[in-house]
C-alpha cells in the first residue's frame, strides 16, 4: 500500500474538518506555525469526536431516527482519528531516522 504525499494528507483532512480547512498564520508570525495548525487540528479532531458521540447518544436515546446522518459522524470521526494516527506515526518514524543519522 503506498502512502500519499504530506500535500495529499492535508488536503484530504481539510475536506473532512467539520469547519473547513483553519486559517495560515500569517508568514511574519514566526511562532504561530507548525504549534498553531497542530492545536488547530488536534481541536478540529476533538470537535469531531464530540459530534460523532453526541449524534450516537441521540440515536440510542431515541431523540433521532435518522441513521446515515449518525453512521456519517461515526465514520467522519474514525478516519479524522486514523489520519491522526497516521501523521503522529509518520512524525515518530521521522524523528526515530533523524535521530540515528550519523553526522
């Protein structure tokens, strides 16, 4: 199975945020970066989550009938996990071969 491209991966958790793609910090902000866009998805991956278990439990309490709109959430809030999952084993296994290049 190939692996797709980082471009591919932040295009595609882009799509499946529930608020759309966050905002660039603006390039003169040196600090907001790499730490901003990742509290920004780990909150987008959280608000997901909640989503997805709100619309479980309204299911089972019996306050919806609509199944697809429950089964969409639960499914939206998988994938934002494993593509989670994904990019934070794709950082360990860059860090692990940085770490072990000789200089």
């Amino acid at each position: 199975m190939a692996i797709p491209p980082p471009s591919s991966i932040t295009a595609q958790a882009a799509q499946w945020s529930l608020q759309g793609p966050a905002k660039a910090p603006a390039p003169s902000d040196p600090a907001g970066g790499f730490g901003s866009m990742l509290t920004n998805a780990v909150g987008d991956l959280e608000k997901t989550q909640e989503a997805a278990a709100v619309q479980s439990q309204a299911l089972a309490t019996g306050q919806t009938q609509d199944i697809s709109s429950v089964i969409t959430a639960v499914q939206e809030a998988s994938l934002s996990m494993q593509l989670a999952a994904q990019v934070r084993n794709k950082a360990v296994e860059a860090y692990t071969e940085i770490f072990h290049t000789q200089v």
